[in-house]
C-alpha cells in the first residue's frame, strides 16, 4: 500500500462494486477510507457470490481492504447529526448507490456542500447520475452490455454470448465496474490537486458504462471513424480467417501459448536472426509503412509455428529478454499466472491473512510506488467494526456510544 493520499479521509456510502472499488483504490494509497453503512443490511456483498466465513465473501475481502466501518442510521435525526460531525473532517465522499439515494436521505451534494463547500463529491453508478437511463438500477454486466462490449448470438433458441468480431471494438475495454472504479480513484485524485490550487470542490459523475468505453478508446474511435481512413498501410486484418503471421499467437514445444508481436521490421529482423532462420528476411514488404503485420501470409504463420514448437514456453521468454523481441507468454490458467516470476517479482499478487475468514491472496496495485510496497493495512471490516474507534475520534463518550447502540442509531 502507497502512502500517496495519507492525511486524505474519505466517507464511503456505497453497496456492491462500483463505488466499493473507488473506496478500496483511494485506500490502497494510504487514504482514511471509512465505509459508513446501515446498521441492519450495511453492503451486502458480504454475503453473496459466495462465503469463505460467514459474512465474508471473496469479493468483499478484496473490494472493502483498507476501510473503516461504521454503522449509522441516517433516518435518525442523532444518525445525521453525527454524518455531518463526520463529514466535517472528510475531503471526499464516495457515493456508491442508485442516483438520488443520498438527496432521499437529505445528505446529497447540494446539502453537503451548503455544510462543507470545499467537500469532493465522486458519484459512481452503473449508467451515471445524468442522462435518462440515470434511474435504472444496474449489475454486473449491464455497464458492458450497454457500452456494446457483450456480444450475443441466438443459439438453439437461446441468448448466448459469443466471442467478439476480429478488430476493433468496445469488446477492448475492460469489466464496467473495474473501470469504473478506476476512473473514480483517478478524477477524485485530480480533484485533490485541484481543490489544493483553488480551495474549491467539485461533484464527479462516473459512469461505469463511459468507463467501458473510455477503456476501449482505440477500437471506439476506429470504428467511429473508420469511413474517414484513406489509407490502410500498417494495418491488422479484421478478417479472422485471413489472419497476421507477425503478430498472432503461437504454440510452445511444451503446448503453452505466446504471442508474438514482430510487425516493425528491426524486431522481425532481431527474431529471424535469434533463431537462426535469416531467410525469412526476404519476406519483409519493402513500402514505407512502419510496420508489417504479414496479413494473410499463411505460408510464414506456418514457418514460424514450426519455429515456435522447437522450444517451451520459458526458453521463449529467455530469448524475448536477450535479444529484445516482443514476444510474451499467453498464459491460460490464472495460476500459472501467479507462479510467474514477473509477477511475483511486481507483487502484483499479495498473500495474507484475514482475522476472520483466514488465508486470501488479494490483488494489489499495478503501479510500483518506491519504498511503499502493497500491503493490506485494515481486512475488509465486520459491518460497524469500527464505529466507536471512528466516533471517538470526533469526540463521542461511550456513555453516548452505549445509549445510540442501544436506541439502533448505530
């Protein structure tokens, strides 16, 4: 865990991914992220898509680290008065539930910053809080289907999905509510620089669907603009049959799978001599594009298999290390991905122990802050875990704790 956005405290009221991932992001960075929740549900994503313990689902383990829960009843008048003592302290709020759910509790935007006009405001939904699809509950993939990232087909009657068209597509972006959340660590980070330069806060919309397509801005743009291209040199084939000897998958002696990206020529050239087969040179299109994805070349896509199947899977990442060729293992099995040595070296993958469901292995971070490797500083909490740590902080008694427990408040 980085410590890049210590000092920085943020009130989280979400259920489920999209405004969970942007409370667990500002986290892993060292953020105070405190998951306020309702004393009788809270996010109850504890308790589906699975239990290792009761109450602690693997998703939730991984989604809510590195928060605070505390439990407060928001349709009591003490419930709200101790929001605000609260919010008097954050820089940031992450809403993570339907559109208008917080102005239904009196705790919207528009009330928050009357209190607190300095206040970050990130709303992180489905379809967004503007627009008219605004209203409609969202899950899973409905963010991608909208985005037109989920291709379909009618099979034997049924809707299946289907493996995506060759090219260039939103099918390139990534699952919504991942992006999502993404995006929302990213604009409430910016906001910080922001309100820093100008004392001023702002109110974010994140739209998990724009999102998928943010994500997938190269295959949106070329498909949106693909009538405007005059000239098509240094393209790849969209014709699956067709295909790309130059940049395409290939098989291992050990039946493992890498690809294989040689399409500018000093790296065509670098692999051809590296396996000792400088014939293949001659094959290079001798035109002023900077690349050569050899389409529709079936008789090079044959040779190089044949190269390909003389050594396994890890003596081709040798060779791709030595002499500086993109090739890089196309692994199958998410374990073969944990074993791999760059990965472990990244740490891109964490093992620990959760106090109540035991050994998890979480995902870390992508990015490698120096001196601040990923840990997991608070386990994904039991709903209100810590509410009288956290109301303490803001001068509660315990005489006062005991009385508000007592009365449900919280």
């Amino acid at each position: 865990m980085s410590r890049l956005l210590e000092g920085v405290r943020v009130l989280e009221f979400a259920v489920l991914f999209n405004g969970d991932h942007v409370g667990t992001l500002l986290g892993d960075h060292g953020a105070d992220v405190i998951k306020v929740e309702d004393p009788q549900r809270g996010d109850y994503l504890r308790d589906f898509l699975g239990q290792i313990t009761p109450h602690h689902s693997p998703a939730h383990i991984q989604v809510n680290k590195n928060k605070r829960s505390v439990t407060l009843d928001l349709r009591h008048e003490t419930g709200k008065e101790l929001f605000w003592k609260l919010l008097a302290t954050a820089d940031v709020f992450v809403d993570g539930m339907i559109p208008g759910a917080m102005d239904r509790l009196g705790i919207g935007y528009e009330e928050q910053r009357q209190r607190k006009p300095d206040i970050i405001y990130c709303e992180c939904t489905g379809y967004g809080a503007r627009g008219p699809y605004a209203p409609i509950p969202t899950h899973g993939q409905m963010m991608n289907a909208l985005a037109g990232a989920v291709p379909l087909k009618i099979e034997n009657g049924q809707v299946q999905q289907t493996s995506p068209k060759p090219g260039w597509g939103i099918h390139m972006g990534g699952e919504g509510t991942a992006c999502a959340g993404i995006y929302g660590a990213y604009h409430v980070a910016a906001a910080l620089v922001h309100r820093a330069r100008t004392g001023k806060g702002c109110f974010i919309d994140i739209s998990a669907a724009d999102a998928v397509i943010a994500s997938a801005w190269n295959g949106a743009i070329y498909q949106l603009n693909w009538h405007r291209i005059t000239e098509f040199k240094g393209m790849p084939s969209t014709d699956r049959g067709r295909g790309q000897a130059r940049y395409t998958f290939y098989e291992t002696q050990d039946q493992k799978f890498i690809l294989f990206c040689g399409i500018e020529h000093v790296f065509f050239e670098r692999f051809c001599r590296a396996v000792g087969r400088p014939e293949l040179l001659v094959e290079q299109r001798k035109d002023d594009a900077p690349v050569d994805f050899a389409v529709a070349d079936e008789r090079l896509r044959r040779e190089l298999q044949t190269v390909f199947h003389s050594k396994p899977l890890a003596e081709w990442t040798k060779v791709a290390i030595e002499h500086r060729i993109p090739i890089g293992p196309a692994y199958q099995e998410v374990q073969d991905v944990f074993n791999d040595p760059h990965f472990k070296q990244r740490q891109i993958f964490c093992d620990a122990v959760h106090p109540h469901a035991g050994p998890f292995t979480y995902v870390g971070q992508p990015g490698i802050v120096e001196g601040q490797p990923f840990e997991v500083r608070y386990p994904a909490p039991l709903l209100g875990e810590h509410t009288d740590q956290v109301l303490r902080e803001i001068g509660c008694t315990d005489a006062e704790l005991d009385r508000w427990r007592q009365l449900g408040i919280i």
